[in-house]
C-alpha cells in the first residue's frame, strides 16, 4: 500500500474507528508482524506500513484468513503483536477471558484489545440509539442489538480479566457522548440528507485527535476501555 493509500485508507474511516486504530498502532510500536483478530483486510496496515499485518475474521469476507471464532489457528509466539479491536464486546462474557488468552498465547511480545465501556450510562445511551435507529431506518442495527444482547465489558470485568490473563494493564479514553451523536449525525446524513446535515457529518466525521491520550481512570462517560500487556523483549 502506498503512502497516499494508506491516507486515503485512514480518511475513509468512521472518526471513532480511525481513532482507536491510531491508539492500537501507536501502543503496538514498529512490529515486524502484526495479527488483527477481528480486523479488516487493509486498516491496520494504514497505520503501520512497515509491519506485515494479517487479518483474521469470522464474518467479514475481506479479511486475509477466516476462523471459527475461538482457537486462533496459528502457533504459539506466531505474531510480535496481536491485536483485537472492538471484538470483546461481541463475544458471550463467559468466553471473554479465553479470547484474551488466545491473544496472548500467539503474540510473541505484546497483545493488546480494546472495546467500549459498560458503565451504566454507556449501556443506557445504547439502547437508547438503536431504539432511534430501529425509528429511523425501520430496521435494526446488527453491532448496537449486539452489544445490547451481550453486554459491554464492566470495568470489574475487564480487570478480573486482566489478572486472570496476568500482565495486562487497563487504560480508558474518549466520551461516548460524542461518539453516539456521530452516529446519529451519519444516519441522518444517509437517510434524510440535506447540504447542512453533510457539512456538519463530513466536518465532524474527519475531525478528531491523531492519538488522544489514555487515562488510568474511568468515568461515567468514558468511552473505550484498553487491555495492554506488558512487552516482551525481543527473542524472550
């Protein structure tokens, strides 16, 4: 991928997406290989162009290999860097501690993860946006009844998860207030649009922050919460 493509590749993005792949990217340093569990063929390497960066999915089509959902089919210390993004939240809470330990499992110096926040008012503002969007489209919107069905990650579940897994640090960033209120502006912008619906989705859709900075505390409007491991040297 050339440099202008992986600009094109990120400009494209959803502004939440394109953010947690440059905080993802960032944390994971100048790997030589890199597993995307969950990713998509193509936007992880917008970030690190100089890693050889392999997809791994279970529904989408595009990606570079296709699994089943629970053992990744790849050895142990396969990868420098394992990664899933925004995956957690999909999968049963029974079966979340073995998709971090996959992770690990594979990656031979770190594995990191993130997903939204359940807090409270996290959870509340979801159900709330996918009744609006059931409203609006007359249909349902398969990640937002997701999340709804399974669950976001708690705080006290991403850290019983982190000391059950051993070495992982937990960090939090964003206000889902913002992200929600994207969403609505990019329905809209689809479904009923007008010239200054437009302007203000592109406007707000390729605004944002590069890398914002994580925080070792949530609040109630947090939006994203990060499971990092501590790296492992090179040939350990």
């Amino acid at each position: 991928m050339t440099a202008l493509g992986r600009w094109a590749r990120r400009t494209r993005m959803a502004a939440d997406t394109r953010e947690r792949h440059a905080i993802v990217s960032g944390l994971a340093g100048t790997p030589a290989t890199v597993l995307d569990v969950g990713g998509v063929a193509g936007e992880m390497e917008a970030f690190l162009p100089a890693a050889t960066v392999t997809s791994l999915n279970v529904g989408d089509e595009s990606a570079d290999v296709h699994f089943d959902g629970s053992r990744i089919p790849y050895g142990d210390d396969s990868f420098e860097v394992a990664m899933s993004l925004d995956v957690l939240e999909h999968i049963p809470a029974p079966q979340r501690l073995g998709h971090v330990e996959e992770l690990t499992r594979v990656a031979a110096r770190r594995a990191i993860l993130c997903c939204p926040l359940g807090t409270p008012e996290h959870v509340a503002a979801e159900r709330e946006v996918a009744a609006w969007h059931r409203e609006v489209t007359g249909g349902r919107h398969r990640f937002l009844e997701e999340h709804l069905e399974r669950g976001l990650p708690t705080e006290s579940e991403l850290r019983e998860i982190a000391v059950a897994a051993g070495g992982f640090e937990l960090r939090f960033q964003g206000d889902f207030r913002s992200v929600v209120e994207l969403f609505r502006l990019g329905v809209l912008a689809r479904r009923r649009p007008t010239p200054g619906r437009l302007a203000r989705y592109a406007s707000a859709r390729l605004g944002g922050r590069a890398r914002p900075r994580l925080e070792e505390r949530s609040n109630p409007y947090t939006n994203r919460a990060f499971l990092i491991s501590q790296p492992r040297p090179r040939g350990s």
